[in-house]
C-alpha cells in the first residue's frame, strides 16, 4: 500500500487522511483478492467439470462404434459437435492462466499436424477433400499442446466450410529472417471485407448464412492463445475465393563468439 512509503503524519488533519487512505487500501485489497479467489474457484469447477463430462461422452463415442449402423453415425457427428464444445469450455477456461499451463519446448511442426488432421479424418473422408501438405518437417519452439489446439481451431473453419467433393486444403512452411510461418489455405466460401477486421472479435460469427450456427469463438481463442504464446495470427481473405491464416513462430539466432 502507498501509506506504507508515506511519511509519519503530524498533525490531526493528516493523522485523519492517513487513516482513511490506510483503511480504503485495505479494503480495495481484501476486494481483490476476493475476486481473485472467485475467478480461481470458478476455473477449477470449469475444468472439473470438463473433465468429468468428457467420460459419458467418451462411452457415447464407444458405443458408437461398436454398434456402427445409419443413426448412430448421426448420431456421433452431434457427439464430436458436444466434444468440440467442450474442449472449447476447457481452454477458454484456461486462456487466462496459459502461463502456469504451458511448457515451451522444441516441437515438430510435422508431428503436431499430423496429430490434427487425424482428428479430422472422418469429416475430410466424408466430404471427399483434397489436402496438399508439404515443407512442414520442421522444429519450432511452442507448447505443442497449446499449438495443436490452436491449428486444430483454424482448420475446423477449414474443413468445416470447403465444398464438398471439389475442397481443397493446403498447408505449408515459410522460412523467413526472423519468423518461420504456418500457412493454411482453403477454398471455401471466403470471408467479406466488411466482416474481415472483426473475425478475432468474441462471438463474431459474420454475414455468411452456412456461419449462423457458430459460436464465433474459434478464432477468438486462437488468437488470444497465440497472444499468450508469443505468436503471431493473420488471415487473408476475399469473399468467394478462399481463406489463407498465417502462424508466425520467432526465430532466434545463436552467435558464436569471435575467438579472442
């Protein structure tokens, strides 16, 4: 508290607007910390919470796919639908406190995407698209967890929006100076210029009619995450012509000393 760096008062008046400066700190402190506790709270129930759900949806998945007939396979697209959702709950939940939940490490860009599209491969087979992926065997240095989240967010859109049979999705590495980039392309409905300033906005869904049922909470999470990680998000689009994001991932240098 400021009152503890202030001079000893010495007459009445100041004795007076040291005590109420002393007593209106205290209690603004005691405010904070029991918000603070209530935040905290409330994110272990959330993440509790996820965690205990994700079991009754992990037997639906199951049975599922052990009783493999037409409405059951309906049925388990609304399932994975419950599954994304939560997920979603969970790292929006944690999105405020990535620094006690993230381990930055060396991690294989190749690996972490691989790790994705198998999440995906169902809906990819089912709608007949066509991916084109390569220059991507190489190391960044991320929290693989936290990045596979946040690749698995913008290709959702991906997958999700691409025209059946004729979707095509592309990604690939760029090496430059002083970032490494992650491009992901597709050839989907696009996205307007009007809508394009406000697609990192929470809940912004836009104009497209096939978009209504989002929650516009996709790309407001990956961008928060990589705010949080150190990495840059961009996105590129026109309306009709397909949507192009950018990872951004920094590039350190090790210089080696001349010898003396």
């Amino acid at each position: 508290m400021f009152t503890e760096v202030l001079p000893k008062p010495n007459t009445l008046v100041e004795q007076l607007y040291f005590s109420c400066s002393r007593e209106s700190n205290k209690a603004m402190l005691e405010k904070i910390e029991e918000i603070s506790a209530g935040s905290r709270e409330y994110k272990e129930y959330m993440e509790g919470w996820v965690h205990e759900i994700k079991n009754p949806v992990t037997a639906m998945k199951l049975f599922c796919n052990n009783h493999p007939t037409k409405e059951t396979e309906e049925l388990q697209k609304e399932i994975q639908k419950l599954d994304d959702l939560v997920e979603q709950t969970l790292y929006y939940a944690r999105s405020g406190y990535t620094e006690k939940d993230y381990f930055i490490q060396e991690c294989c860009l190749e690996e972490v995407i691989a790790q994705v599209l198998s999440e995906f491969r169902t809906l990819i087979l089912q709608k007949q698209l066509h991916l084109d992926i390569h220059d991507i065997e190489v190391r960044v240095y991320t929290d693989p967890k936290w990045l596979a989240y946040i690749v698995k967010q913008l290709l959702s859109n991906a997958v999700k929006y691409a025209p059946v049979s004729a979707g095509c999705i592309s990604m690939d590495a760029m090496q430059q100076e002083n970032s490494l980039w992650l491009r992901i392309r597709d050839n989907g409905p696009g996205i307007s210029k009007a809508d394009l300033p406000r697609v990192f906005e929470k809940g912004f869904t836009g104009e497209h009619r096939e978009r209504k049922a989002a929650t516009g909470m996709g790309l407001y999470l990956a961008k928060r995450l990589c705010d949080r990680l150190g990495l840059e998000l961009k996105l590129e689009s026109k309306d009709g012509q397909g949507t192009t994001v950018f990872i951004g991932f920094p590039v350190g240098k090790l210089h080696r000393p001349e010898s003396l």
